[in-house]
C-alpha cells in the first residue's frame, strides 16, 4: 500500500487543474489543445465532459488521471501534487487510487471474466481470498454473477464493459475515469453502463469523471462541463445531483 503521507485527507475538489496548458508537435507543426484551463472536480459525483471530437477531453482526461504530464500549470488528485511525483510513485498511485474504464474494453482474449477483475488485485498486494472476493462481489454489482467464468469472445459488448467497469470497481478507487464507455454500444447498453457509473459515484463515494459526446450521458451526470477547442465553455449543475441526494439515505 501507500505511506499514510502519499495521499493527503482531502478536504477540497477530488482532482484541482490550475492553468494547464498542453500542446502537441508534430514535426513542424503544433497544435495546442488545453491553454491555461482551471477547473475542480468534486468527490463523490458523476462529472461529465462533453464535446465534439477533437475538443480536448480526452487530453484533458488523460492529465487529470496522471496518463500525461502538462505543458504547464499544476494538478492535484487527492491532494497530492502529480506532478510532484516520479513515474514509479505515479504508477503505484494510479494503481492504489484510481480505476480506468475505455471505449475499446482492453480486455484480455485468453482470460476469463472473473480473471480480468482478479488480475490487477494481484498486484495491489492483497491476498488470494481478498482478491477473489472483491472480484465475485464487483462482477455481482455489474449484473454478471452468471457470466464471470466466460471469456471476452463469448460476451456481449455491453458485457465486455460490465467486466471492465467491475475491474475498475473491485479496487475499490477513490477516482473513477471513463473515456467515452458508451460510444460503442446500443442504446439499451448504453443506458446500463450510464447507470451502473452514476450509482457507483453515490453509493461508493466515488469521484466519476466521464468524457463522452454521447448526450444520454447528460442528464445522468451530476454535473456537466462543455468543451470545444480546449475551453471549457459552460459548467452546469444537473437535477440527477438533487434526486440522488434525495434517493441516497444519510
């Protein structure tokens, strides 16, 4: 595990952006993609970051998970400067605090469900009955309790990312990053995993930042920020924040 130093008590914003700014080259040419943007996220919500393709998000995604490093400007995940970190301590916080989930699944072909969860358990240094229970109760929380023997070719899309959202969940993160989760599914599939991330937000205290131009996502979020060329154009809250602070019991 981490030194009890490694994260601080988190008193403020889940994850704190302070005038980022990104840029990529190629060969001659460059193109800046995030300049100077600031925003917070907070705990325990589903925050979605919406926008056309080519807007930055996924960048901006990629930044706030640790994935890469800012031009310029600063960013505090948990309390702890990331930037501030050499890659191995960057990689044992990913691995510690934070869960991923992608459009493409990144499943493993020869491995069964209950093995793609279990895997990253493995080496977070948790013992082999631990690891399995977090595995069989993640997969039961996601619908597929009857279907954690089989392997990737034998499930659905909408499976697949049931079995990546329950790899993510069984590590039990504090910080939840989803890269488009719903773009390569159906609209019934879609709405599942757009479900199944929001109530993980509330009932696990789990901060949820999503990336997504998929507009069903709306009005599930609790909070929805638009971009379009790397600017955050408008920040909303959304009545999902108040019916689930309604529904949740204190």
């Amino acid at each position: 595990m981490l030194p009890a130093t490694a994260v601080e008590q988190v008193s403020g914003p889940a994850l704190l952006a302070e005038g980022i700014s990104k840029a990529f080259v190629s060969g001659q040419q460059r193109t800046q993609v995030l300049d100077g943007l600031t925003l917070s996220i907070d705990a325990a919500e589903l925050t979605l970051i919406s926008g056309p393709s080519g807007c930055g998000k996924s960048t901006l995604l990629a930044i706030l998970s640790g994935l890469q490093k800012v031009d310029s400007g600063h960013v505090r995940a948990l309390g702890s400067e990331l930037g501030q970190l050499d890659l191995r301590a960057l990689e044992r916080f990913r691995l510690q605090h934070t869960g991923f989930v992608f459009q493409g699944f990144n499943l493993f072909p020869a491995l069964s469900a209950f093995e793609q969860v279990e895997l990253p358990l493995n080496y977070m240094g948790l013992s082999r009955d631990e690891a399995r229970r977090r595995a069989r109760v993640s997969l039961e929380e996601v619908g597929l309790s009857h279907r954690m023997r089989l392997r990737p070719s034998e499930l659905s899309g909408g499976e697949k990312q049931r079995v990546a959202i329950a790899r993510a969940l069984a590590k039990e993160p504090q910080l939840l990053f989803a890269d488009e989760p719903t773009s390569a599914l159906d609209a019934a599939n879609g709405q599942m995993i757009i479900d199944i991330l929001h109530r993980i937000a509330h009932t696990h205290g789990t901060t949820v930042l999503c990336v997504s131009h998929d507009p069903r996502l709306v009005v599930h979020a609790d909070r929805v920020l638009a971009m379009e060329d790397g600017r955050i154009l408008s920040d909303q809250r959304t009545h999902a924040a108040v019916t689930a602070s309604k529904e949740i019991p204190s």
